[in-house]
C-alpha cells in the first residue's frame, strides 16, 4: 500500500503528516504484543459476556467497551505519548480535544465486510468543513492484521472528498499490521471493518479522541465509577473529559473545574476572558 507507514521510531509530526496526507498512518509494532495480551486479559471475561451487534456493527462482531475500568493496562494505550502528540496536532485547531471512545472490537469469523463510513457521521452527520477535523482515531492490533482476517479496509485520501458517499469493497485497502501496530485515521477518512474469511476473531482496539466541544460517545462519567476515577492519575483524567471543553463547557455548579469537583472540592472560578479566547482562536490555522 503506497501510505504512510511508520516504524516506531516515527514523531507525532510524521503521523499527523500522513494523517493529512492520506487520512490515515499507520505505525508498526508501536507496543510490545505482551502489552495487547495483557489488554485482552483483562477483557476477556467482559469479551465472553458482550454480545453480538447489529447489521451495521456485525453479527458476528463484539464490541467490549468501558476500557479504562475494565483494563488498567488499555490505559497505556491510551495515554501513548505518540498517540496523544498526533492527536493534538491534527485537532489543534480546536481548543482541546478529550476521548471519545474505547472498544475492543472482535471481528468473528465468518463476518462479512462494514459498510464503508466515516465515523464522525455520529455527530448528526453535520457537514463540518473538509479543513476541520473532529476525530483522531486509532485501531491496535490486538492479532495481526490480514486481508483474510478483517483487518480495517480503507479508501486513502478519502478524508478530503465529499460527504455522505458510497464505496464499495473494491474501492478499499486493507490496513495491514502485525500485533502491536497502531492504524491512525481521521473522522473524515471512509473506512469499515474488513470481512473475516479465517476461523479465528480479528481483535483490535478502537480508541478515539474528539475535539472538546463534541460530545463523548462513550459516556466516560457513567463507564467508570467515580470511586475508580478518584484513583486515576490527573493526565488521564482530563483525556477523559473532566477537565473544561473550549471557553465554558463542562464546569460544575459555580463553575467548579470539573477534576476538583470529583476530588471533593475546589473554588468556583469564572469563565476567563472570552476576548482573549476568541484570539487564540484565531491565530490557529
Ligand atoms: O473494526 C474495524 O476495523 C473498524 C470498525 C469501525 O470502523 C467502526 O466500528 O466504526
Ligand atoms: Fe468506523
């Protein structure tokens, strides 16, 4: 595949390149496979329990979410400095960005290919200018990533075309990887998930991140308890959302921040200075 493929080695500068470039990188062998062994550890006994989906999220697919509480080592996956760099780098036009989901995607045998999609037709499928990017998403190879298996199929440099478009199969490429590789790809990039032809489940760990000022869609206030939350590191936490999206959002009561509020808490504060916001804004590209 002519596309940004990266060693581990790669900058967070070098992802957002080919994120721009193709709407999509992917970096190889980024974690040691024992880090993804430990991650499908932890959620093997929520995997058994999780169901099946729908036409569009697979029949023969499970998607196990929840994974800061249910995997404390999905949270290195998380909090990767690479990703966490291109993230913000491709999202710096926004003034901050917070998690938007984890998953553990299990593709079963059998399955059939996703309708092809981007994945910030969640937000309503508002038309958001093809120079403004919502999402930065990542896919971890939990098993190596085939043709035969499911890996992700992608239509590059997708993420520039037009909106609410159909493709089909022969228009994608699979992203291939082995254990331990990172595929990165933009809200914008048509993509699915590939048809598994092999007997064995494609697992991979889908964790993204939004701008701020969209809402979560996985609810990370109700997915981890709060007694669990108190103990998380800081960094962590504001990824997750308990920090202030853009100039207002999130506060509690008399503008409390909101990683205070959950500590038990904190002084009101006041909304800051919306000039002052306003042209930080506008010097961004
Ligand atoms: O599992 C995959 O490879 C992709 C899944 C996907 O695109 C989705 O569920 O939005
Ligand atoms: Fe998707």
């Amino acid at each position: 595949m002519a596309a940004t493929r990266l060693p581990a080695s790669a900058s967070s500068a070098d992802v957002a390149a080919g994120l721009r470039r193709d709407g999509f990188a992917i970096v190889e062998r980024l974690v040691a496979p024992e880090l993804m062994d430990r991650v499908r550890a932890e959620l093997a006994p929520w995997m058994e329990k999780t169901p099946t989906g729908d036409d569009f999220g697979g029949r023969r697919t499970r998607r196990t979410g929840g994974l800061i509480a249910r995997s404390p080592a999905s949270r290195e996956l998380v909090m990767h400095p690479l990703v966490l760099g291109a993230v913000k780098d491709v999202l710096g036009h926004a003034s901050g960005f917070q998690l938007h989901l984890t998953q553990l995607i299990a593709i079963g045998a059998g399955e059939k290919a996703q309708a092809v999609h981007r994945d910030q037709w969640a937000f309503d499928f508002f038309p958001f200018p093809n120079d403004y990017e919502v999402q930065c998403n990542t896919i971890w190879a939990m098993t190596d990533f085939s043709d035969e298996n499911g890996a992700t199929r992608l239509v590059p440099g997708s993420h520039q075309l037009a909106d609410r478009l159909q493709f089909k199969n022969e228009d994608t490429v699979p992203a291939e990887m082995p254990k331990g590789s990172v595929l990165f790809y933009t809200g914008k990039l048509y993509h699915g998930g590939g048809p598994n032809r092999t007997g064995a489940a494609r697992c991979g760990v889908n964790i993204t991140y939004a701008v701020s000022w969209l809402r979560q869609e996985e609810n990370q206030y109700l997915s981890v308890p709060q007694e669990l939350a108190r103990t998380l590191p800081d960094p962590l936490l504001r990824v997750m959302g308990y920090a202030r999206g853009a100039y207002a959002l999130g506060y509690v009561d008399d503008v409390r921040d909101p990683l205070d509020a959950l500590r038990g808490g904190g002084p009101p504060t006041s909304f800051g200075d919306l000039e002052a916001a306003q042209a930080r804004l506008r010097r961004r590209p």
